[in-house]
C-alpha cells in the first residue's frame, strides 16, 4: 500500500519534552527519512533536550523552543509562531501527544499536520492515528513508530539513535585520566536523579550498592548528577565506605561520553537511562510507578528491576504507599539484577 506522501520538501517534527521522549523518538525520524530522503527534515525541541540530536544523520536542523525562557513573553512567542509559518513546511508531525503540538502544526500552515486524535485541536490533523493502548503493552519506540506509519512505508529500526564524536570520547577519556581512572580499571556510573521523588531509590540503598561494586570488582564509582542533585551525589558519597567521584557533567554530550566509557551504569528512570541505552552501555535501571512497558531502556545490553505492586503502573506523585515501589526495593534485588 502506497502511503508516503507527494511533493514533501521540508519536515517539522515537534518534541519539545524530555530527553528520554526524544531518544524514543529517533526510530520513527529514521522511518521518516528512509520515506522522504530528500526533505530537509528539522525537529523542534527544548534547549536542554536538543543536544541528544547533534550528529542525527537523519536531522538536517534543529529549531529551540525555549517556553521558560527566550519564548517565555507573548510577543517573543508570537514572532516565533509567524518564523514556523515563514517556513512554509509540508508535513508536520506532532510526535509529541499533547494541545500545544496540535495547535503549532496548525499554525504552520503545512498541508499535512500528522498527529495522535487525543487532547485538544485533534479535529485540525490531516492524518490521524486513532488506537488506544493497554498499560504496560507498547513501548514508546513503537507508539512513535505507529505514528510515523501512517505516512511510511517500509521496515524500521528499533534502535535508538545517540552519535558521540570522537573528539568528545577522547575529552572523556582525558578527564577520566585527570582522577588516575585508566582504561584498564573498572568504571562504575551511578545517577540516582530522576524528574520526580517518586522515581528515586534511597540513597543509602544506592550507598550500600555501590560498596558492594567497589569491593568485588575493585571498581571505581562515579556518582553523576544534575544541576539541582549536588545535595543527593553527596549524600551518596559521604554514605559510602569505599572511595567514590562525584561529577556534574556540564553539558547532556558530556555526560553520554562519560557513560559510553562506563562498564556498568546504575540509574533510576531517567533521561541519562535512555542515553547509556542508546549508547549501549550495560544497564540495571530501578523503576518506581513508571510504566517500564512503555519505558524501559530499549537496549539488549539494559535490564530494569522493580518491586511489584498492585497499584502499578501509577506514575503518581501523591501515593497512598509511600511510594514502596521505590523506597522499599531491597538492595539485594538490584544486586542479583546486576549479577544475573
């Protein structure tokens, strides 16, 4: 069945979420692109998100969208609406499932807005897709991948797509040697954020883990954070009876060339989850309330663990629980996950 579209020269694809919603994403651009070799195809993303696309050989530009901050004002948002509309895109695809992706694909003016028939401006896609899915069933690669069928044809890749230069492995490589952290040794990366409370593991169970780790594999233990997790690396640290370097990576590109370098990456669900799985690092990621069907690391070389509850999925940040999905997995659990 013929289902590409006619005379498409330019693409706008709509991301403006997380890093992990973005990475989950890469399959279905790379099914664009297969489709439509010759469009220019340009994704809109947020400021802290679009790094993870930088290298994408199926990305020919990235345009920000930036709501807290430059497009924060009315009028600076308006004039970046009439530069989408100057644009005079074909095909827009609002991958993301949300009012305001639906409402700037209108806006562009593109003939073709492709797009989920859920939230508000539904009405206003050309094409459509219109199922519903069961908890805990389809992977996020794969809803994308749904999506982008409605206009492809063909077979897709689900690998998620993540290109380090080499200048950046060898920059890795150099800050490593700065802490006498050589090849040879084994490298252990810990980042025990997450987006919410809920999807963090204590971090006295992250302590006690990576004692284990240092004991038995003489590893070296790299806790990574964030910008605003200074306080919870150095809980960890401090915690810990063995040595451990704590690290805030400047930059997403930094930290993925970080993780390409570690033999073992340890996280709870989070965005750097899907960056060490599309870099294929081995992976044991704790998962609270999250539907891990739909948002498990999609790596042969990752597997989750998580406590099992009647609740679940839930993804609620007011639990009558006390969140014991998270807070109550035992150490020992994650501990045979990693050695089974």
């Amino acid at each position: 069945m013929q289902l590409t579209l006619a005379g498409i020269q330019k693409i706008l694809i709509i991301r403006t979420d997380g890093i992990g919603d973005l990475l989950n994403s890469t399959p279905a651009i790379a099914l664009l692109r297969q489709n439509y070799p010759d469009a220019e195809m340009t994704v809109l993303a947020r400021p802290l998100n679009a790094p993870v696309l930088h290298g994408n050989p199926d990305v020919d530009r990235i345009l920000i969208f930036d709501r807290g901050g430059a497009h924060r004002r009315l009028r600076k948002r308006l004039q970046f609406y009439q530069k989408l509309r100057r644009e005079q895109f074909q095909l827009v695809v609002a991958m993301q499932t949300a009012t305001w992706p639906h409402f700037v694909a209108l806006l562009t003016g593109a003939p073709y807005r492709l797009g989920r028939y859920q939230k508000r401006f539904k009405s206003t896609l050309t094409h459509a897709w219109r199922g519903s899915y069961r908890k805990g069933k389809t992977h996020e690669v794969d809803r994308n991948l749904e999506l982008a069928r409605l206009i492809c044809n063909g077979d897709a890749v689900r690998r998620l797509v993540f290109h380090l230069n080499p200048e950046e492995i060898v920059n890795a490589e150099a800050l490593l040697k700065t802490w006498d952290i050589g090849t040879e040794r084994f490298l252990v990366g810990i980042h025990p954020g997450g987006s919410s409370f809920d999807k963090r593991w204590p971090e006295k169970h992250y302590a006690e883990l990576a004692d284990r780790l240092a004991r038995r594999d003489n590893a070296m233990i790299l806790i990574l954070h964030g910008p605003d997790e200074a306080a919870l690396a150095r809980t960890i640290q401090e915690a810990m009876q063995t040595r451990a370097l704590v690290y805030a990576p400047p930059s997403i590109r930094e930290l993925a060339a970080l993780l390409s370098r570690c033999n073992l990456f340890v996280c709870n669900d989070s965005g750097p989850m899907h960056i060490a799985a599309a870099l294929a690092v081995p992976t044991v990621a704790i998962f609270g309330p999250t539907d891990h069907g739909v948002w498990h690391p999609l790596s042969e070389k990752a597997s989750i663990v998580r406590r099992d509850m009647p609740c679940w999925p839930c993804s609620a940040h007011q639990c009558k629980t006390g969140w014991e999905c998270t807070k109550k997995l035992t150490v020992e659990k994650v501990w045979r996950k990693i050695n089974s």
